[in-house]
C-alpha cells in the first residue's frame, strides 16, 4: 500500500523510546510480583521448571515439575528453552521473582522489533510498520503476558523473526538470514508446535514460485530442503522424545495432546465468544476493531487478491483457522492459545489504518484510535490482574513473608503432600516443595493399589509432611488424625503437619476404622 503523502516517510527518533519506554513504564511497578492472576498455573509450572533447572540440573533434556511423587520429576513437555534462558538468569543475578518478568518483556520487546520490520518488509513502508508495531505493543493478552513466565512470547517472537528473516534472504539471497531464520523458526516450533504455522506462507510462496519459474533448483532446493527438514525434524523429534518421557515417568503435567471439541452446541459457543470476545477485547484491543474491519473491506474491495504477498498470507490465516478448530476446547478459557494470530490479524489493522490515512478528513480518527490503545489495554489488564493483591492464589502464599515462614517449615529436601490443589503445581511452586499433590480432600482418603489410602500410601513412599490450607479437613474430618504426628507450623488458614511414619499411620487407621 502506497501513501503518498508519507512517501519517504521515517520513523521519528521518538518513536521507539515512547512506544517501549511507555510500554515498559506501565509494567514496571507488577515486576516483583510473584505469578498472579488469570493462567497462574501455567506461569507457576513454567517457573518450577526453570527453578528446578537452576537448582539441580541445567541439561535442557531432562526437565523437572515439583509434583513428582517419589521419582527426580523428569517428565515431558515444549523444549524448555524459555526456561533454560530464566534458569541462566537465576544462576548470574541469584533466585528473584523479576527476573522472569524482565526476561520475557525483553524477548516481548525484539518481537515488537521483529514484527516492524516484518511488516515494513510486507508493505514497503515505514509508517505502516510503525503502526504494526504500536497494535503489537498494546494487544492486551500480550500486554498482561509480555511479563508473565510463559514459553508463548519467546514462541511469537522467534516466529515474527524467523518469518521476517526467511522473506529477506528469499528475496536478497545474504547467507546470514538463511542461518537467523532457520535457528529463529526452529526456536519457535521447538517452544511451541503452533508457532511452526509460519512454514504454510513460506511453503505457498516457495510453490507459486517454482510454477511460475522464478525459481532455480541448482541454486535453489538444496537450502530450502535443509530448511524443511531442521524446523520440521527437530520440532517433531523433540514432542516424540517428550511424550516418551511422559510414558516413562507418569508425570503428565504438560498435556501434549491435540483438544478438539466434542460437543457440537459448545463448539458454536466457544467460536463465538471468540469472534465478538476475545479478538477485539483481548487480542487486538477495541482501538484497533474498527480498523481491522476496515482492514478486511479493503481487502476485499482493494484488489489485494492480486498481490504479491496474497496468497502465502492468506495460507497463514487459514493454518492457524484449522489450528483454532483443532484445539477449540482451549480455546474457551485459554485465550493466550491464540496468540499467534495477533501479527495475522495486525496485518489486517495495517491495512485498516492505510486506508484510513488515505482520507484527510477522518485522520482525526486514526489517531485517536492509536492514542486509545494504550489506555485500553492498561484498563483493561492491570487493575483486573496485578492490583489489589493476589489473584487464584491464597494470600498465604502470595505474600513474601507468609510464604517464607511456610517454605522454611520444613527442610527443602523433604517429601510432602501438598493440597488441596486441582493445578497441581501452584502450591508446590510457592510451598518450594516437591512430592505429591491432590485435588480434593477426599482424594487423600481414598483406596489405591493393595487397598491402603491414598495418604498411606504417600506416606509408605517418602511422604513426611502434609501442607494444607482446607480447614474443614484439619477441624472436622476425624479420618485425618490417625496420620498425623504434630503441627509443625500454623500460617493463616495453612498448617503444615507432620507425618507419622508408614507403619504406625497404617496400624492407627485400622484401629480408627
């Protein structure tokens, strides 16, 4: 899209500095927090692994959860690279709950780059990626999870560029962008399977080309095949060697399984709340809705089909449709799955915002609608999830001092029995504990192989202590007594108790039966 009126157009020395120094300005008083909020169960899981990466092995193959039962808690999951990265910062700066904030704003940060220059390379013009560039910033799901412990930003990132750098060196044939964008996709497939999307504008692009003849087979196939062969084997390599791990150890805390949906009423509603929801409240912001639907009607009134670029965008946009319906039942409470149409849908609002600024007289509103979108994803994250204390955490243990009287209760190296906890890592993650979880109190009373109790039989394999905030349990539940040997400490509606060993717990709840 040419803009005559900004021809030559360049971005201002102030654009960059407002844009990220702005962004980084909102975040700065929630990067001490220990994960809150909406998902903190899978920052809590994502930082027990980098944890356990800096505490007891840094070998990116074996990655380790907190509810591990008796085993070393090796088990199966996404390349853990975004947690390797944290475990290195814990290792030169020292454990900090702000160190995976930072690390992933920085890694949010160089994918705001990424996507500039993507899109400058898509459009031709600076200004144009300057907006791209803003509509990333202020996507709210990425404004709340740009400093959050989640693989998905490193994921985005990698892709942005990955895609940026294949396009350059498609184009301008220099063997460094070859190279950039080979590690950078690969990351991002390794990080997250869906992100590997990128491949299906790369593969139309490369296709029409060889129809049409623009390409050579001698210069041509071999990098190409190479490029196949590494983003595809590795990523599919890694997920077969962690479902492996996952056989192996019964550790199953990083499902890595395909969730369509299987009930056709819920599917409608969930693509619908999707559609009038999730797209413009929390994926693009409302700042931007308008000019996507501009966007749209440009596209299909403009003559777009006919362009360059046409088609392998279009084939993205259509990946990542039957990536959505593959995975529809995530889809309705974990909107951060659908990240990675943000840049898809962005080139649509930077089609919006062309055309806009093509009409001298509705500027006024093109700039309003950039001005708004700051405020809007601020108000829209942050009183919501960052303030006013802790959000699906127990106070206990959001606070650092509760926390900490919970945590040295007992020796780290002690097994314990850590609930009720349907996540089955927040607890251990805060508690700073390893051993065996439940969901619900009734859970520990229940019969298990040989008959004995699910508590039991914790107990006959190394459980010593029970942390529990379920006072019901602890005041009226008289099953619980014949297990437990002493409080060993009292925190608000926490106790941690100590465990009578296997024998006696055994010879005790035969007797109170």
């Amino acid at each position: 899209m040419k803009l005559s009126f900004l021809d030559g157009y360049t971005v201002p020395r102030w654009f960059w500095p407002l844009v990220l120094g702005l962004n980084l300005l909102l975040h700065l008083p929630f990067f001490n927090q220990p994960p809150n909020s909406v998902h903190v169960w899978r920052q809590s899981n994502t930082m027990a692994v980098a944890r356990n990466l800096y505490e007891e092995d840094m070998n990116l193959l074996r990655p380790r959860v907190d509810r591990r039962n008796e085993s070393d808690g090796v088990t199966g999951m996404q390349f853990p690279s975004y947690e390797w990265i944290v475990a290195v910062g814990y290792k030169v700066l020292g454990f900090h709950e702000a160190i995976p904030r930072v690390v992933t704003w920085l890694i949010f940060a160089s994918g705001v780059l990424a996507f500039f220059a993507l899109v400058q390379r898509l459009s031709g013009s600076r200004w144009l990626a300057a907006v791209g560039a803003w509509g990333l910033s202020w996507s709210p799901e990425l404004f709340y999870h740009s400093i959050n412990a989640l693989p998905d930003v490193l994921a985005l990132s990698a892709s942005v560029a990955g895609l940026f750098y294949f396009l350059r060196w498609y184009q301008e044939r220099r063997g460094l962008d070859f190279w950039l964008s080979l590690l950078l996709t690969t990351l991002a497939g390794l990080t997250k399977l869906q992100y590997l999307v990128i491949g299906f504008p790369i593969a139309v692009l490369i296709l029409r080309d060889l129809w049409q003849r623009r390409l050579g087979w001698r210069r041509d196939a071999l990098p190409l095949l190479v490029f196949a062969v590494v983003t595809v084997g590795c990523t599919l390599a890694w997920y077969a060697y962690a479902v492996r791990l996952i056989e192996t150890s019964g550790l199953a805390d990083f499902g890595l399984e395909l969730r369509p949906a299987t009930d056709v009423a819920v599917a409608i509603k969930t693509l619908t709340h999707n559609l009038i929801s999730d797209i413009p409240e929390l994926l693009i912001n409302y700042g931007n809705f308008g000019l996507l639907v501009l966007g749209l009607v440009a596209v299909v009134r403009g003559g777009y089909v006919r362009r360059y670029w046409f088609g392998p965008l279009l084939a993205w946009a259509l990946a990542l449709l039957a990536y959505h319906i593959i995975e529809l039942r995530q889809m309705s409470v974990h909107q951060y799955y659908m990240l990675p149409y943000v840049p898809v849908l962005l080139l649509l609002v930077v089609v919006g915002a062309g055309w806009l600024a093509q009409k001298p007289k509705w500027r006024w509103a093109l700039a309003l609608l950039l001005l708004a979108q700051p405020v809007l994803a601020f108000v829209r994250i942050a009183p919501a999830r960052w303030m006013g204390g802790a959000r699906e955490v127990p106070t206990e243990l959001f606070e650092a001092a509760t926390r900490a009287e919970l945590d040295n209760a007992v020796p780290d190296s002690a097994l314990c029995v850590v609930g009720p906890d349907e996540s089955g890592c927040k607890y251990f993650y805060f508690l700073h504990k390893k051993g065996f979880g439940y969901n619900e109190s009734g859970q520990l009373f229940e019969p298990v192989a040989g008959g004995q109790t699910y508590l039991a039989n914790c107990i006959q394999r190394g459980a010593q202590y029970l942390y529990t905030n379920d006072t019901t349990l602890l005041t009226q539940d008289p099953r619980l007594r014949p297990y437990v040997a002493r409080t060993v400490k009292q925190v608000g509606d926490f106790r941690v108790l100590a465990l009578r060993p296997a024998t006696a717990a055994s010879s005790d709840s035969t007797t109170a039966r």
